[in-house]
C-alpha cells in the first residue's frame, strides 16, 4: 500500500493515505451507501429501524452537528420505511410540528428532537 505513495511522500501524504484506508474517510462513505439502502424489513418494528439508521447517520458522518445528524437520520428515516402510506404520514406528521415544521427550507430545526409519537393508523390525502 505504501508503494503506492512514491518517494517524495511526506509524512502528512503517508497520514492522509492511511487514513483514506484504515480511518473514518473510507468508512464513512460505506456507511453513507448502507444508509440509502437501508429498508424496513418484514417484522422489524419502527423504533428499531430507527435506532439502525441513528446509528448509522453517526458513523456516516463523524464531527457532523447535531442539526445535521437530526435532518439526515428522518430523511433515511422516512425513505426507510419502505411504505408510501406512512412515508406521506410522518412527513406530513413532520411538518405539523410547532415553528415551521422540520423540513422547512431544507433546514432542519430543533423541533425535529421531540416528534410526537405516531398513534393510529397512517391516512392517505
């Protein structure tokens, strides 16, 4: 692997390189493509496909703020659960929060931390 890098190598090249191999550069894209992959399977229930897709944000993007860490776990949440009909309600669920709604202008806001839970049935509008 260092062979790669060349004679003239410093040693910030030889830390990025391995970095790139063995860090968190790498490993946060294979986490971000697991991410967009990721569905609700057969039987698993909601909480723990959100808890997969939390933990997976984190590792997709290490350092990243909690807003962003926030905005992207819903909207992998929402993608995620692989059913059009309750897709439409925790969007629509989303944006009935106080100050605006969570997606708001592609930002997120703090109101995103305190969803309410869902209850009942998913309606189709």
């Amino acid at each position: 692997m260092l062979w790669d890098i060349g004679p003239q190598a410093t040693t910030q090249d030889v830390v990025q390189l391995l970095q790139t191999r063995f860090g968190t550069k790498l490993q946060a894209e294979c986490f971000k493509a697991e991410l967009r992959v990721r569905r609700r399977a057969p039987g698993k229930t909601l909480q723990a496909l959100y808890q997969d897709i939390h933990r997976l944000v984190s590792l997709a993007y290490p350092g990243a703020g909690p807003q962003l860490v926030m905005h992207a776990t819903l909207k992998a949440f929402i993608v995620g659960l692989n059913n059009p009909a309750l897709q439409l309600e925790v969007f629509v669920r989303l944006q009935q929060l106080p100050r605006a709604g969570v997606f708001d202008k592609g930002k997120m806001t703090e109101t995103g931390k305190c969803s309410p839970p869902l209850r009942g049935k998913p309606t189709t509008r």
